[in-house]
C-alpha cells in the first residue's frame, strides 16, 4: 500500500492545513467539517472490516457515502439540511484531494456527482404580540438573575441575533451613550453589522452591565463566565415552556432561539406589519403616485419643468415631480421592495413623497421617469 494511498494524511492536511491556513475558516465551520469526518471514518471503517488507521481514499466509495447519508437519515435522526451539510463537507474534501493528487481525479468525480436533497421549507414562524410580551415578562426582574434573562430576551427581539453572536456581545460592542444606542454584531463569516436598540433595551442593557470592563461579556452567569449558546437555548426553551402553561396558543410552537434568528425577526416583522395600512389601498395610493410622476415626452419639451402643473390639475407640480419630468433626464426607474422590517430604497431621489404610502411585503413597483 503506498502512502499517497492513505486517507489519514489526507485528512491531517486536509484539517490542519487547508481549513485553517489556507481558507481561514470560522471555528464552526472546522468543527463541522471535523465531526463530519468523525461520523464517516469509523461507518467507512466498520463497513470495509479496516481499521481506520489503514484506511485508503479508493475505500470510501459513492455507494458508501450514500449509505453514510442514509445513516444519518435513519439511524440519527438527522434532517435533510444536516445530511446537505455533511454532504458539503465531504465534496470539499476530494475536491482538496482531487486539486492535489490528479491520480484520483476519476474517484473525486464520483463522489461530487452525488447531489444535494431538495429540503422542504417551513413556513414563518413567529410570535403573536401577546405571546412575546408574556416571554418578556416571564423573568422574575426582581432578582439578578431575572433580570438578566429579561434584558437578554430583549436583546434578542430587538436585535435579531443569533444566539453565538448574543453570547460574543462585550461591553465594548455596545454604544449606549449616543442619542440612538447600537450595538456591533459579529455573524457568519467575520461580517460585522450595527444594530440599532430601543431605548428600553439600551436602559437594561445599562444597568445590566454596570461598571464592567469593554472586554468583558455583557451576558454572563453566576460565576461570571460568558454564556454560552446552549446555555441560552435552555434559557428560552424554559421560559417558553413557563409560559405556554398560561397561554395555550403556545404551547403548538417551538419557542427557542434558531440558529437563524428567524423566530425573533419574524416575530419582529409581523409587529412592525400589523402597524401598517391595508396593501390594497397602498397599491391604490401608489397607482395614483406613479401616473403622477411618469411624465410625457412632448409635454416635457413643450412646456419646459418651470411651467409643468400636475395631472390632476392642483397647480405647480412637487420639486420631486419636476425632477423626474425634466427633460434634461434620462429613463430612471427606481424600484422599490417592500420588506416586513422597513423600506429598503435603492434610489435616494425621486421616492421621498411617495415612502409614507409604502405598505405591504414582498411587492416590487417601478416608477417611470420621463422617457
């Protein structure tokens, strides 16, 4: 058996050398790709009768990998999107050895060509408003400790965070002292964001930090250490249950902190919905708005932006109306998407008397300018 032949060498560099040095992957991410090699090289092992420190790369076959699939399925209970994730990681995998040894090329060929499974996707779930201010409520504020899982609660609403990106959250993060409070967030993939916080938010977060160092974790337990993300799922999986004995609506629904933070989001963005007008009479207002901005060609020429009156007639047309009438510009369309959490413009011009009317979600207008 030659060395080149070996998966444990492989595995080493493919760990130690490629997730690290060369791709500088999140700790997450080469933890998952670790304990995916973890599940297949024993499964591999027991179904060759080899050991695992003898075996080769042609062992772990695609009729394997599938099998190894179906076991996670099966035998563990894994869902569709777990059984994708392992499946990822063993493409990168040859890939890696692939790039590097042509030899195996045929072998890596196989192993990529198995595909991805197409995973059902669940609906929006989120809170009613009655349901999120009992699991705001639930925490006995008047202990420390109360205190602290109310004001960790209320973060996670106002900010939508993941519960890994809640427990990295220092003193530093948090700028409390300004007229509009925020907070620095580090997701997936080293991004950082800024979320802004309510005011009530801000004056928890105050007083729960007190004098604490910038380095030091802003949601800790009793012993002082950072919470972890598990530490926090119990925590809101308790006061879920807590309070589905009072409210039975709740007790149909999974309440804990997602790896996504969609439950806190959609939660967030059903609220901030209920708030706004009917769609159909913003479509209405809209309607009306876009035969008001979109401007005819010879109209424009003819009479010049100075002398341009309204199409309904009500005297000299908007600053806004003029600017996109105007002759000395081209075709504009500036789109506008309609998002549960707010209005996400891609134009700066042109929209400023129409925003208020913006109701609804997932509905793309186009306003003309003069052609």
């Amino acid at each position: 058996m030659s060395k080149p032949d070996l998966l444990g060498p492989w595995v080493r560099r493919f760990l130690l050398e490629y997730l690290v040095g060369e791709r500088h992957f999140a700790a997450n991410t080469q933890r998952s790709y670790r304990d995916t090699l973890a599940l297949l090289i024993p499964f591999i092992a027991t179904a060759t009768k080899t050991s695992v420190d003898r075996l080769r790369i042609g062992d772990v076959t695609a009729d394997g990998v599938r099998q190894f699939l179906h076991h996670l399925e099966q035998a563990r209970h894994c869902r569709i999107t777990t059984r994708n994730q392992r499946l990822a990681a063993l493409h990168s995998l040859t890939r890696f050895i692939g790039t590097r040894s042509p030899e195996h090329l045929a072998w890596c060929s196989e192993i990529c060509s198995i595909p991805f499974k197409r995973a059902p996707h669940d609906g929006v779930r989120y809170l009613e408003k009655p349901e999120m201010d009992a699991l705001l409520d639930a925490p006995n504020q008047r202990t420390r400790q109360g205190f602290r899982d109310h004001a960790l609660l209320l973060f996670l609403y106002n900010s939508g965070a993941r519960a890994s990106e809640a427990v990295g959250v220092t003193v530093g993060d948090l700028d409390l002292s300004s007229s509009q409070s925020s907070v620095r967030l580090m997701g997936k993939g080293s991004k950082v964001r800024r979320c802004p916080l309510w005011a009530s938010t801000a004056g928890a977060l105050k007083t729960l930090i007190g004098d604490r160092p910038t380095t030091a974790a802003v949601f800790v337990n009793r012993r002082g250490q950072p919470l972890t993300r598990y530490g926090i799922h119990d925590l809101v999986a308790r006061y879920g249950r807590a309070v589905a004995c009072r409210l039975p609506s709740l007790q149909q629904k999974r309440v804990s902190p997602t790896h996504d933070s969609s439950y806190h989001r959609d939660t967030l963005a059903a609220r901030r919905r209920r708030h706004q007008h009917d769609p159909r009479v913003a479509r209405a207002r809209l309607r009306r708005h876009d035969e008001h901005l979109r401007g005819d060609r010879s109209r424009c020429q003819s009479e010049g932006p100075r002398d341009l009156r309204d199409p309904a007639g009500r005297g000299r047309a908007t600053r806004v109306e003029r600017q996109h009438r105007s002759p000395r510009l081209s075709s504009e369309f500036v789109t506008i998407r309609y998002v549960a959490s707010g209005v996400k413009r891609r134009s700066d011009s042109a929209l400023n008397c129409a925003r208020r009317h913006i109701t609804g979600d997932a509905t793309q207008i186009i306003l003309c300018g003069s052609t």
